[in-house]
C-alpha cells in the first residue's frame, strides 16, 4: 500500500476567532484516491474574504483518503466560472474532477455561495448550488459543498458537516486536573467546552438528534448520569443510585437510555425512559455486564460481560430476556456499537496483548482488527459508517485516532495540550 | 512538569509502602483525621487533611495513624483483570475490620480502581468488583454494612501514569479512605 503523508494544519492566521484545537494528519491514504482540484472560490465583497471556502473543501475530501486534492500552487489556472475552464489543461494534469465557485457579500452579514462539480473528462457540470449562508455558518456551508461532493462522486454521503464530542484531561499547577466534556467540528475546528469538572467525566453519547448529549460525571464523589442539551446548556441529572451509574446510550428513537447500574449489587443494564422515568431490567446476571448499544432497529442491545469469565459481546432483546454470545475470536471483546446500517460492530479486543479496534461483521462472524496501537480504545461509527473514531495512546499523551472501516485510509488528530480521549461522532445534523 | 510528577509518583508510593506510612498515594484523598470521638459524617472522605505521622517510638494516638501498625497500609493491590484479595493482604483487612468493629462510628471509603488497559466502563465494574472483595471480607469480620462506602473510580484516577506493567500493578487498587 502506497504511504503518503499529509500534515494539514488547518489554522488561517487572517481568522483567529476560530482555530483548530486539534491537529489532523493522514497517516495512510487510499491508492487510486480520485484526483480533484478546488480552485478557489472568487470573492465579490470588501476586505478579505473570511472564510477560505476552497481550502475548507480541498482539506475535507483530502482528509476522507478517498480523493487527492491538487496543491494550488500546481494549478496552472484559476477559474471561477465554467466558461473560462480550460478542460485540456486539467485533463493533462490527471485531474478528473474539478471544483470552481463563487463567494458575494448578499445582505448584512450575509453571503451567497456558488459552486460547480464539473466532470474534467466530459467536460460538463454534476452537479451545482447556489446556497445562501452567514458568517458563523461558513465553514459549516463549506462542509456541507464537501458532504455534496463526496455523494456525488462515492454514492454515500459525506459526513464533513458533522462533530465529535470528546474529553480532555489536563493537570492544573494546583495538582488538580481540569476534565473537559468538548464538542468540536468533525476537522477539529470550533472546539466549544460544554462541560468542566475536577472529577471525571466520561462516557459521553449524543441523542439521535444532535441535540443533546448524556455523560456520566463523578463530580460530589460519586458516578451520576447527565443529560445535557449541546446548544442550551441546560441539564438533568438522570440516575445517581448507589454504586456505578454509568454507559449511557440512546435509543434510535431518542425517548430511552440504555445504562449500567450496580445498585442490584452487581453492574446490570437497564432500559431508562426518559419521559416516564420508568427504569426496566434488562439483564440480572452476577458478572459484569456493561456498555449496551442500540441495534439502528431498537430492537436489541449489545453489551459486555465477563459472565463466560472474560468480557465478551452478547446481545439481547431491547424488552429483556436471553442473551446471544456474539464475540467467539480473542479473549478479550468490549464496548461494541452498530455501524448505521446495523451490519457490523466495532469494539476493542485484544489480540497478542494490544488493545485494539475491530469491526465484526454481525452475519458471517468474521472480525477484522483495523487499529495498530497497544491501548486503543472507544470505537465510534461516522454517521455514514465510513470511518470509525477511536482513542489512542502515545508517549504519555492521549490522542484520537481514525480508520475507515477497511482499514485502508487512517488519521490522527492530535490534541495541542494535554490528553484527549473517548471520541463519539455526531448523527447528521437535520 | 508533568514528566517530573510521572517519574515520581511510582517512587514515592514505594517508598511510601515500604515506610508503612499513612498517606494514601494520591494526595487529595489522604486519609482523614478520624478520632475516637468523630462521628459517622466527619469521617466520610470529602476535604480530608493529612497531618503527619511521628516516626518510631511509642504510640499514644488513634490506632489509624500509627505507622507501625497494619492499619497503616491503606492501599491493596490486585492482579490484572481480577477481584480477588490476593493472601497477603488478608491481615491488613483484618486489622481493619477489627478497628471499624471496635469503632461503629468510623466509616470508610472503599475505593475501587483499575489500570488503563481495556475500556473504561467496564473497568468501572472492575474497580467496583474489587472494592466489594474488601467489603466482603470486612463484613464478614463483623464490620457493619453502613460502615462502608464503596465507589469505583475504574481507570479514571490513576495513581501512576506510565502505560508499563509498573504503574499498572500500582493502579489495579482499592484504596481504603477514612
């Protein structure tokens, strides 16, 4: 496999109200990524343009591995409509795809974006739109020309436009150490903290929506589970029983959480409903049994147990009932969830002593592992299924990490200080 | 800075253990100052001061702060991925148990903890797994059940920071807080 190394610091010195907190790299790509140069975009305003609505594209399709984004310094022109394109001259250079727009001031604050997907070797349009947006909403406009793109040319849609929820662990000179529950766009850019704590935070899960996310927070000395809405602020403290309450996660419908408690004596999951606060059992069994995931159908929950004497994935009606042992390779399988179409899962195992991210596929049985590290950890699915996000450990440092699902294409985001860990990809946003 | 703190936390707490001190390895939650006379709230963990301990000679304090005694060790360690005590701790659980039982109104935290490797919530339920094995055993000893909290941490609250068998033998713990 053909290595190549990409180090895009995403960081516009003319835009310091937003930066990238975290560093992507791609540190392996795709041969035969479809060649696709994005001309900048034209800009009919005053001053500077404040987005750089090109580069953001350029960096997007890049970053998936699946395309390879001509440099502009190799561009032999500039084009900004398709009259003035020069089809030959882009054929030459091996480009099969080419990308021209424009950017106009249009109102207070406002502006509208053009763009074209023009098809090189045809020598016509794929598709075009003229989308009016803000200034706080360009980038997020630039992301989603990329989802467009990504669609039009792969058949599944792009997931630029989306964000990832993490937490960050940073020792303060006080001795005490700062956790941080943060959202950030899917390329790193816009990290906003949403929740702050001396005491750990984790297992942070969206709601179906994007609306919300519950966590679990041991702030007061003991575990309790929050849900907090990501735009309002507001939370609600969901179970705070003795013992652990911990592993939330949503229903696909967004009235239910699934999570673990050990107030029956031991970690069991139960089914929560949010509206009625009706709390239903699902497993009693004296191991350990944690982490449940929604099956996309909500018909089934996967989770851990030692109950064969080493954590394994089962799975189990949403309603209760017999569990189905789903895990048979390595010794050690854990924290499993569904891609979004529900045909694999992705979790840790350990194989030859190294913790790290497989997918198994749920019908032949087959796990590939698709991470290198020793102590990967936290899988989760892009909402469309494309990549999977994980947490990985270097020197002392916790980083991100992630891997399309065939383990062709890998990244690494990299945290500017201190240690970040348990990355969860948001659904689409409506 | 942080680098300095990794490099000493493995020696201190070895030193620590080797001395029989009283300090727990992790400063915030040093064991508390619980006298005869304390009742049941004040000895719960929350803003625990430590104050030290004189080396040698003869003890005239509370039993929990002599250094000499089996009550000084407040940190029990665990083999990987399991929950049982291993032997040679069984008389400092005994000492314990005999403390709490001679004293109804002393409480203590059992804190259960894991290394990093595996995932964190489950590891929630092995950190809490561990902290039940101490609560059994001192139960079984005729230590009364609200005498014991038990919290699990999980991989949340390393004592040590390094990804080595080291510091992971030092992380697979339960500490006892009074």
């Amino acid at each position: 496999m053909k290595k190549f190394l990409f180090s895009l610091i995403l960081f516009f010195t003319w835009q310091p109200a937003l930066f990238a907190e975290l560093t992507i790299e791609i540190t392996e790509g795709v041969e035969g990524a479809l060649p696709i140069a994005v001309v900048p975009f034209s800009w009919q305003g005053k001053g500077a343009p404040p987005v750089d609505i090109a580069e953001v594209i350029s960096a997007d399709l890049q970053r998936s591995g699946r395309f390879k984004s001509l440099p502009r310094e190799d561009m032999l022109a500039r084009p900004t409509s398709v009259d003035l394109v020069e089809f030959k001259d882009w054929r030459a250079l091996g480009i099969e795809n080419l990308v021209i727009g424009q950017v106009q001031a249009h109102g207070a604050g406002g502006y509208q974006i053009q763009f074209q997907l023009l098809d090189v070797f045809r020598g016509e349009q794929l598709t075009g739109y003229s989308i009016p947006t803000t200034a706080p909403n360009l980038r997020n406009t630039a992301h989603r020309i990329a989802d467009l793109i990504y669609e039009k040319l792969l058949g599944v849609p792009g997931a630029f436009a989306t964000r990832v929820a993490y937490i960050t662990s940073t020792k303060l000179a006080d001795g005490e150490t700062s956790i941080k529950l943060k959202i950030a766009d899917a390329d790193g850019y816009n990290p906003e903290t949403i929740v702050t704590s001396t005491e750990p935070l984790l297992s942070p899960a969206w709601s179906p929506d994007g609306q919300k996310i519950a966590y679990v927070s041991f702030e007061g000395g003991q575990s309790a589970i929050y849900v907090q809405g990501v735009y309002t602020g507001t939370r609600q403290k969901v179970t705070s029983f003795k013992g652990i309450n911990g592993a939330p996660a949503w229903s696909p419908d967004g009235r239910k959480l699934a999570l673990t408690l050990s107030k029956g004596g031991n970690p069991d999951i139960y089914v929560y409903d949010l509206a009625t606060r009706n709390l239903k059992t699902i497993t009693r069994h004296y191991a350990i049994d944690t982490e449940p995931a929604w099956s996309p159908d909500g018909r089934s929950i996967v989770f851990t147990s030692d109950r064969g004497g080493r954590p394994q994935i089962y799975r189990v009606s949403a309603h209760g009932g017999k569990a189905q042992r789903v895990t048979f390779q390595n010794s050690y399988n854990a924290r499993a969830s569904f891609s979004p179409d529900g045909k694999l899962l992705t979790l840790v195992t350990r194989e030859e002593g190294k913790y790290r991210i497989a997918v198994q596929d749920l019908e032949s049985g087959v796990m590939q592992v698709l991470s290198q590290g020793s102590l990967d950890e936290s899988p989760s699915f892009a909402p469309n299924g494309s990549m999977v996000i994980y947490a990985s450990k270097t020197g002392y440092r916790g980083v991100l990490a992630a891997v399309s699902v065939d383990g062709r294409v890998r990244q690494r985001l990299a945290l500017q200080e201190g240690d970040v860990r348990e990355p969860v990809w948001s659904p689409f946003k409506n | 800075m942080k680098r300095v703190l990794i490099l000493w936390i493995p020696i201190l707490l070895s030193l620590l253990l080797m001395a029989g001190c009283s300090s727990t390895p992790t400063g915030d939650q040093a064991g508390a100052e619980v006298s005869e006379q304390s009742t049941g709230a004040d000895g719960s963990a929350a803003g625990a001061s430590t104050s030290a301990a004189s080396q040698g000679g003869e003890w005239q304090g509370d039993p929990l702060e002599n250094p000499n005694s089996l009550l000084a060790t407040r940190v029990i360690y665990f083999d990987f991925d399991q929950s049982t005590v291993r032997s040679e701790y069984l008389d400092v659980i005994q000492a314990h148990a005999d403390y709490l039982a001679a004293n109804p109104q002393a409480v203590v935290r059992l804190e259960g903890h894991a290394d990093e490797k595996g995932t964190r919530e489950y590891n929630l339920g092995l950190g809490e797994n561990r902290a039940n094995s101490v609560r059994s055993l001192m139960l079984a000893q005729g230590v009364s059940d609200n005498q014991l909290v038990v919290v699990s941490y999980g991989e949340e609250r390393p004592a040590a920071f390094e990804h080595n068998e080291e510091s992971w033998a030092l992380n697979r713990r339960v500490e006892l807080i009074y």
